[in-house]
C-alpha cells in the first residue's frame, strides 16, 4: 500500500545559475523579487581546485526557469554582468 501523496512530483528546484559578483547577485535578487519568482542561494563550500570564496548558485523553481532567464539576461546585458547559466536539477541532501 503506498501513500496518496508519493504520485506528487514537489521537488523541481533546478540550479539556475552561477554568480561571483555580490553586486550582480543583489541585482538578480531585487528582479526576481520583483516578478514574484521564489528562490533560494546555496553557498557551495570550497574546494582545493575551487577556492572562489564570492561564488553563489542560485536556484529557482523549474516552472519559472523561462521568466527568470528573462530577467537575469537583461540584467547582464543591462549592468554587463557575467553570470554561468547551469540550468540543471539541484541535488537534494535532505532526502
């Protein structure tokens, strides 16, 4: 016998992207907000080969991915940011 609520797919976060620039992350922050998108950031811990200490990921929920792309695309043409799109699942560690 198997619960009601296992056939629900709820875990569709996606890495969306990569940012080093605290200023431009502030900049994607306030326009997500503003378009109402939900978001979180994962600090990734430093590595030995990776020792970027500014770098961000921020993820964001699969059915937003088109929107958000939208608004971080004119923020970087706009301020000329750079920003990695990574556009895949995020790994889940709470599971």
């Amino acid at each position: 016998m198997q619960p009601l609520y296992t056939a629900l797919k709820v875990n569709n976060e996606i890495e969306f992207c990569e940012v080093e620039n605290l200023d431009c992350k502030r900049e994607i922050e306030r326009g997500l907000l503003e378009n109402r998108i939900s978001y979180y950031i994962r600090w990734p811990k430093p590595s030995f080969f990776n020792r970027r200490k500014d770098c961000c990921i921020i993820c964001i929920n699969d059915s937003s991915r088109d929107t958000a792309e939208m608004i971080v695309r004119s923020i970087c043409e706009h301020h000329g940011y750079d920003v990695k799109f990574l556009m895949k699942r995020s790994p889940n560690h709470y599971l």
